[in-house]
C-alpha cells in the first residue's frame, strides 16, 4: 500500500514538518556535490553499528565523533527515491503530529524518535560496518504516533494488484498497522544475519514503537495555531 494522502486537514502551516523537509533536500544536494567523496562523508555522518559498538577500541574515536552520527543521519539518504519516499510520508502524516504536540514538542520527539531508532538499529546489528542513514525511523516515530492519535484517519493509498492498480480509502490503523507488520517480520528475519540487510529495519520498528510512547506522554498543544 503506499499512501497518497490523509483526510485530516491540520487547518495550520506545519512550519517544522516543511523545514525538515527542506533541511533534508538540501543536504542530499550537498551529498549530491561530494563525487567520489561520498562514501567517506557517508561513513562519518552516518551511525556504523560497529563503530558504537567497539568505540573503546578505536584509538582516534572521541565522544563527538561517535555520538553525533546519531543526529546527523538523519538528514543523509542514499538516493532519490529515499529521500522522496520518506519525505512524502513526512509530508502525509507530520503535519497532524505537529499540530498535535505543537512545534518546539514536535522538534524533540522527532528526534527522540531518530535517535532511539539508531540505538535499536545499533543493538540488533552490532557486528555491521554500513553506515545507517535516511530519516525513516525518526518518520516511523511519527507514523506510530499518528496509528495511535488518529486510528479512524481515512488514507488515501494505491494499493498494486499485479497489472491493475487500485485507489482505495483505509482507516490509519489498517494503513500504518501493515506497514509495521512488513517491518517487523522483515527485520525478524534478518536477527540470524550478521550484517542486517541493506535496510534498517530494526531502525524502523524501533522508531515506531518510541513514538507511540512518546505521543502518550508528551502533552497535547494548549492551542491551535492559525
């Protein structure tokens, strides 16, 4: 199923929503600039499992250099359809969110959501040396504080049959409930593997997890803003 849009007007500018966004174009074209580069500014900014993991064992590692991977990648994605899948889903579903927790909460829980879906990521693939990167768990704590928020949300999604492609309306819950299912099965499927795969999942059931926590406790807006 892949979504097309909610029917769940915020009625405001999801000012931090668009930023993030913007901050995340804008460094793919910084990315995009680097030529051969790439790789070693991939490895830098990007969480390597294995660096976390054997940091006491890293002459040259310091706190800054092991630790802030942990924000910055984030904003790091490996192509074009990366970074235009999880924007789009940032774009669908962040904007209630925001408007939910209000925009300086909404800062700290996507990134509370980012960064604890590195340290899942970190924990379930310690032996890896690939860099993880992209923004799809930090967008997969907002997607599971969206299913719990607005379970009843109807979603627009194009839903493949083999040759015929369907547009149909679902409730949030049905919506966002399989894409967690597809995630965690896969990433169960990849505990017996030493490297993971080429796709964080656990990165992705982490950050899900943590944002249905997370949009428990943190307090609604006392306003809506216009």
């Amino acid at each position: 199923m892949i979504p097309i849009r909610d029917r769940n007007p915020s009625g405001t500018f999801h000012f931090v929503t668009v930023s993030i966004i913007l901050a995340n174009v804008l460094v793919f074209l910084i990315e995009l600039s680097l030529g051969a580069r790439l790789d070693s500014f991939l490895f830098q900014f990007g969480v390597v499992p294995v660096k976390v993991a054997y940091s006491s064992d890293i002459p040259d590692a310091t706190f800054l250099n092991t630790y802030f991977p942990f924000l910055s990648y984030m904003f790091l994605h490996g192509g074009f359809i990366h970074l235009i899948g999880n924007m789009w889903y940032l774009w669908i579903f962040g904007d209630n969110i925001e408007d939910r927790l209000g925009r300086f909460k909404f800062i700290i829980f996507y990134f509370i959501c980012g960064i604890g879906s590195a340290m899942v990521h970190v924990y379930f693939n310690s032996q890896s040396g690939i860099p993880c990167i992209g923004a799809s768990g930090a967008i997969a704590g907002v997607l599971g504080a969206y299913m719990v928020t607005f379970p009843k949300a109807r979603i627009l999604v194009i839903l493949p049959l083999f040759i015929i492609w369907e547009i149909i309306e679902l409730p949030a819950i049905i919506v966002l409930g399989f894409w967690f299912l597809i995630q965690f099965f896969s990433g169960a499927a990849t505990i017996s593997s030493a490297h993971g795969g080429g796709v964080a999942w656990w990165a992705h059931i982490g950050g899900f997890v943590i944002g249905i926590i997370l949009i428990k406790v943190f307090p609604k807006a006392r306003y809506r803003r216009v």
